[in-house]
C-alpha cells in the first residue's frame, strides 16, 4: 500500500529536549516537504527537498532541521524545541514534475502533534 | 510567500443543498492548482490537480474549474451530504525567493447537517 508513515504520532516533550520525527515514503517520490498546521494560519511550509542531498527552506524554517540522505526518509529535527513549536506536523511527498515544479498531487502522512511544555 | 486566499472561510448548508467555494492566486507564472479535502482527525487528500486554462475535473459529486487568466479556481459540490464535511484546501505551487513553495490557502471548512 502506498503511504507516507510519520513518527511518532503524539508526543509530549520539554523545551530544549532533542527531538527527530521521521517521514518514510514507499513510492518512490522525488519531493518530500514538512508543513505545520496551526489555527488560523492554514498549512505552512517548513523545508522541503527536491531529491537525495538536496533540501531547502520553506516558509517557517526556524528552529528545525531536515537530512535527506536516502530517497525514502525525510526526517524532521528540533534541536532545542520552544513552546512556539507546538503543532501538528505534516509530512507529504510527490512525484516532481515539469522541470522540478510539482504539478503532481501531495500524498500526506497522518500527522505528528508535538506539544512542546 | 505568494498569496492563495480562499473564500468563504466556513460554510454551512444542508443536506441536499449545493454549493461552491473559491480560490484565488496570482495568474503570472502559472504552473498548476491543487485541491485537497482534508476531514477531521485525518490527513489532506488530493481532490484535483488542474493545470489548464478552461480545465473542469470531477469526481462523483464533487467539480472544479480553472481560470488562470484571472487568477481563481470554483470548487462546486452538488447534493452535499453529511460525509462532505470537511476543510477544502486549494494549494499553488511556485518558485519564491526561498526556492520552491507549495502555498497553501487557509482553506473553507464546510458543515453540511441532515
């Protein structure tokens, strides 16, 4: 079945305690990106990586760190979590098409809620 | 970050009724217009990728249209029924001054009661 699988799905932690969420896809996806949903503010873009090795910033960068060092993982780092980090997290991947411009639909992990004391 | 407003914010209508919803973007640079239905305790999921001027998809009850010229995309739901509750997002993909963006708008969520 084809899915995006985050990890973990809830998590409760203290500010400045390390924490990764991993994102693993099995299409074969080239564009992976994190997205954070907050109320009021709609699904804003984190980073986002158009392939192995190469990944960028999106919109609310700050704070977070992503690797992209196989085609399947995408993982999403806070290294010293504040509580304005506390949301829910969504992974997504697509194939990339027309030159890198992703005409092709996002296939969206269930979501990770990170409350952050 | 390019601007993709949604309208109305929220909708609620009865079971049976139709109903529509709009998405605006910039018309330059046009590459494509995403619609997403995302429920409750779940995760978004592609109702429609559009890429053409004049473009209408559709999906059982469920149409778009596409105007790229003028910069907005119609959601139409005929007959809504209670499982259409949701938030209905439209996403458009550009390049910005940070690279590659997918901006998404804050969505119209709908309520359709028996």
């Amino acid at each position: 079945e084809a899915q995006v699988t985050q990890n973990p799905r809830y998590l409760i932690t203290v500010t400045g305690k390390k924490l990764t969420v991993t994102c693993s896809q099995n299409m074969n996806h080239e564009y992976m990106s994190w997205y954070r949903q907050d109320p009021g503010l709609g699904l804003r873009q984190i980073y986002y990586s158009m392939n192995v090795e190469v990944t960028d910033k999106g919109d609310v960068p700050e704070g977070y760190k992503v690797s992209r060092k196989e085609k399947r993982n995408f993982p999403l780092i806070l290294e010293s979590p504040s509580p304005n980090q506390t949301s829910l997290y969504f992974c997504a991947s697509s194939l990339s098409l027309a030159g890198g411009l992703n005409t092709g639909e996002l296939f969206f992990g269930e979501g990770s809620r990170l409350t952050v004391l | 970050i390019l601007n993709v407003e949604q309208s109305p914010q929220s909708l609620h209508v009865q079971e049976g009724d139709s109903t529509n919803f709009t998405c605006s973007f910039p018309s330059s640079n046009f590459y494509a217009l995403h619609w997403y239905r995302w429920e409750t305790a779940k995760s978004p999921e592609a109702l429609f990728v559009m890429t053409l001027n004049g473009d209408e998809k559709k999906k059982g009850r469920i149409s778009a249209t596409l105007n790229t010229k003028e910069g907005y995309s119609y959601l139409y739901i005929k007959g809504s029924q209670p499982e259409d509750s949701a938030t209905y997002l439209c996403a458009f993909p550009a390049i910005s001054n940070s690279g590659y963006a997918l901006n998404f708008g804050k969505g119209t969520s709908l309520l359709v009661t028996p």
